[in-house]
C-alpha cells in the first residue's frame, strides 16, 4: 500500500513539474501571456471595434458589417458580401440581374 501511495505521489509531481515547464516554454517561445496579464499595444491595436449596419450575405446567409463587407453595386442597389469568393459566386449566377 506504501508503494501505491509512492507511485500516486510520484506522478503527481512529475504532472506539476510537465505543466509548469509547458507553461514556461509557452511564454518564452511564443510570447503567450496569461489572462491575467496586460495586453501589449501591438495586441490592442489588433482588436478594432467595428460599427455600423449589419447585413446578411444574399449567397451564403452569415451575417457581415456593412464596413467589412464585399459590395457590388447594381442597378442602384448596393448589395453586401463576406467573401470575395461570395460576391463572385452571386454575379456568375445571375442573381444580380434578377435582384434588380
């Protein structure tokens, strides 16, 4: 039962002590920063809030900001995209046409 008891506390520390060197290596390798600690500016500069109309894509249906969005303009009307590959797609079928 000693023995037992031994091995149980034995892989417990070797878990402590992997997971505390995966957390090392993570920081020094790939700069990767706990949830507690501050965002660098670079990182803050990366997160822009976006405003503005959201609309839904006429091809694919996913929901895009009017200021991301891919437009075409057709007959008047302003159409919203999420993808170039969407925008794409809408004028080969016709659909712009047929919008109008």
């Amino acid at each position: 039962m000693a023995r037992l008891l031994d091995i149980i506390l034995d892989l417990v520390m070797v878990a402590v002590v992997a997971r505390t060197l995966a957390i090392a290596f993570q920081r020094f390798f790939r700069g990767v920063h706990s949830p507690h600690t501050a965002a660098s500016p670079r990182q803050e500069a990366n997160h822009k809030t976006v405003e503005g109309e959201t609309v839904r894509d006429p091809v694919c249906g996913i929901f895009v900001s009017t200021e991301l969005a891919h437009r075409l303009e057709w007959h008047g009307k302003t159409f919203y995209f999420c993808s170039e590959e969407c925008r794409q797609k809408f004028r080969k079928s016709g659909a712009a046409k047929n919008s109008a």
